[in-house]
C-alpha cells in the first residue's frame, strides 16, 4: 500500500512538509503498540532519515522502543554521530547491528533463480538473512526510512536494500555484492531493476511478508546554488513506492554528459567518507564519465583506512585493486576472498580497469600504503591548493591556470555518465 507519495524535479519538501506527510502516513496505519526504526548510518547523513527518525520518535514516543541502524557491513555510530544525526532522540533507543552474528535466515532464493536474472554469472542460492530483533522483537511497526539514490551494487539504493543488507548478514551481504560485481557494475549503475534487486523483490514477496515493514524513501538533489534539497517523498510497504522513488532520483541525480571527462576533481567530506569502501563511491559514480587515459583526482582528508571491517581492511591491503579478470583468477585461487565475496565485489567496483586513472590524495594513510593497492597518489595539501573546493564549483571549471576539470563536491548524492558509455 501507498501511504503518500509526493515528488518532481522542482520539489523543495521543507521539514514541516515531511513532518505532516509522516503524520498523516502513521494516522492512516493506525495505531502501534511497539516501533522499531531501521535508519541507515551517518554515512547516509543526508538522506534525511535522521530527521525522519527524530520526527517518528515525536510521533510515537515510548511506543519507539528500539532503533537499529542498518550498517551493513559499515563501523558503529559513535555517541557524536547519533547526536548529530538524529536529535533529540535518546542515546539508550539505539542497538547495534552485529552483521556477523545476530542473524536469523528467512529463507532462500533458488540458485535457478539467480542463474536466470544474473545471465548466467553465477548459479549459488542467496539467504535472506535479517538482523533477529526484527523477527523476535515482537514490534507491530518496523519503519525503514532512507535515500533512493543511484548505487553501484543494486543499481539504486534502498528500499529493501536496507532490510537484507542493511541489517543483513555475512552470507547474504557477500553474495549480493559479488553478484552486482559479476554482472558489471556498469550495466547496473542508475538501474531500478537489477539482477540484485530480483533478488531481494524475491526475498521480499517469499520469505518477508510477514513483517510489518514501512519505507519512507527520500530523493535528495543539489540545486543550481549547491544546496541540497528533499525533491520527493514516498511512504508505501510494496514495490511502488520504491519504484516512483527511483524514477524520480534518476530524473534529478543522474547526469548525463555529452562527452567524457579527461580529468574529475572528487571531494569527500571529512566526517562522511573515512575509507575507501566508502570513498571509493568517487570511482564508482564517476567511471562512466571519465574518458579513456583521463584521471581521477579524490582529495580525502578524513581517509584513514581501507576497509571499515578490519577483516575486509586486510583483505583490500593484501590484494588491492585490480582488473576484473585479475580479482575474480584470485577469488578462484584463495579462500579468504571465496569467504569474503563482498571484498571481491568491492576490489573489483574500485578498479579503473585500466582505463584510466585513480590518484587519492588521503589525510592520513601514507604514499606507500596508497600506491600498494594500486592507487597513484598525491599530497593533499598541494592539491588542495590547485583544486580548493571552497573556490570550485560542481560542474566544470577553468582554473587560473588554464586547467579545464570537472568537480564533484560529494559523490554520494549521483550519478555521472558521458552518453557513449551508458547503453540502457
């Protein structure tokens, strides 16, 4: 069912819009006697799922007993990120998800299946695990707030995304990266309905029904002046509302250019991307724009590690990032990367295939540590001097210089693409 949808490319949803519109919503479902929250972590900041969860909080009260952040495989917030995000909500409603342990399977999705929608890619079966607070929690309410945006394993983020991987486990989040990997990251980029999603619809319609589930999805985008702005909300339990949620992003977050781009200046904010799993979404949202031989600039002062998980750290350190063909030879040769298929997808969606060329300017790991997972390096503060993101602009830019670069102040909120390299 559709609780509310409202959206367009003009939009400019205010707090007090979504405030009535999530009031409204929870007036039409009735009343709940216990409410569990699945906002995404403070790496999703500006989806605007903290304030959503801070407004259900009003709503519901004491009736809001548990609030479980859907890290997947990200590290747990910390006391200043829960107080930033989601204010005025206390500190005690907040559990977190041990991806790794706390783990009931609601069932599997035959390996026919998968073969089918992946081309043939691979053939195993995918559990649809779930943290067990949402099954044993005995909660008559389980809201999942967060951004619809275009993304790189599941071709646009959220919606159940949020369930089965958000407050998944190893397996299940493990196969499902592999699975956007081997069937290419770029035929999946900006797509509704990808082989990956099948997978979780599937999961959703055989094994989740059962849950009282609610997604309230967001579709966030930067004006003309820079400043972000709620251009649609959708409230609904079923496919549609994920659906008009990514018709409209893909309107809104996605760029298409007429030509590629020979050299792209990507910031990451500090606070927001302290790893190259997560920065890594420079390379990902980036690579269909950035023209044979050209570069790829990302200045990340707050990088200080590879992966969040120190398992999934070891594994990027020992490897690094390689070609396709190179990863998935050493996948089928070693069985740490067997056991940690998210780390292949990852290895795989950080490479520039050879294409092109990726050059991290971190604020903390050194010269050595970057160029040893095959990365160029540079030194921050000297590119931050010739590329200042308080001087540059999102698009192009001539500098002073006479250097003509393409700048991307936050990687996360779209989806850039030159016409000849996305074929839908």
């Amino acid at each position: 069912m559709l609780y509310f949808a409202h959206g367009s490319e003009t939009a400019d949803l205010s707090p007090e819009d979504i405030k009535k519109a999530l009031f409204e919503a929870f007036e039409n479902m009735g009343r709940r006697k216990k409410v569990l929250a699945l906002p995404p972590d403070f790496t999703r900041y500006h989806s605007q799922a903290g304030l959503i969860t801070s407004l259900a909080y009003e709503y519901y009260g004491k009736a809001m007993t548990d609030i479980l952040p859907a890290l997947g495989t990200h590290a747990p917030m910390t006391e200043r990120e829960i107080s930033k995000m989601f204010k005025g909500v206390p500190l005690s409603l907040f559990r977190e998800h041990k991806w790794r342990t706390d783990i009931v399977t609601l069932g599997e999705v035959p390996a026919d299946y998968v073969k089918e929608v992946s081309d043939n890619r691979v053939d195993y079966t995918w559990p649809a695990q779930v943290n067990k607070m949402l099954v044993n929690g005995g909660y008559d309410l389980i809201l999942s707030p967060g951004q619809v945006v275009p993304h790189e394993v599941i071709g646009m983020a959220n919606y159940n995304k949020n369930i089965f991987v958000g407050t998944g486990g190893a397996e299940g989040i493990n196969k499902s990266h592999f699975l956007g990997a081997a069937y290419g990251i770029e035929r999946i980029l900006g797509r509704s309905n990808s082989p990956v999603r099948k997978v979780l619809n599937y999961a959703s319609e055989h094994f989740a029904q059962h849950l009282p589930i609610v997604y309230i999805l967001t579709v966030v985008a930067k004006d003309d002046e820079g400043k972000l702005k709620v251009r649609g909300l959708y409230i609904g339990d079923d496919h549609e509302c994920y659906f008009k949620a990514a018709e409209l992003s893909l309107k809104v977050n996605f760029i298409m250019l007429d030509k590629p781009l020979p050299k792209v200046v990507v910031y990451l904010d500090p606070e927001e991307f302290k790893s190259t799993w997560l920065g890594n979404k420079s390379v990902y949202r980036t690579r269909m724009a950035i023209a044979d031989k050209g570069e790829l600039i990302v200045l990340a002062p707050g990088l200080k590690e590879f992966g969040e998980d120190k398992q999934i750290d070891a594994l990027i350190r020992k490897y690094g990032y390689l070609t396709t063909p190179e990863i998935l030879e050493l996948t089928r040769k070693n069985e740490d990367l067997q056991n940690n298929l998210s780390a292949t997808a990852h290895l795989i969606h950080g490479s520039a295939e050879d294409r092109f060329k990726i050059t991290y300017c971190p604020g903390h790991l050194t010269e050595q540590e970057i160029k040893s997972v095959n990365f160029s390096y540079a030194n921050l503060d000297e590119m931050m001097q010739i590329y200042n993101p308080e001087k540059l602009r999102d698009g192009y830019n001539t500098l002073p210089s006479g250097e003509e670069i393409f700048y991307i102040s936050n990687p996360a909120i779209g989806l850039w693409a030159s016409r000849e390299r996305f074929k839908d």
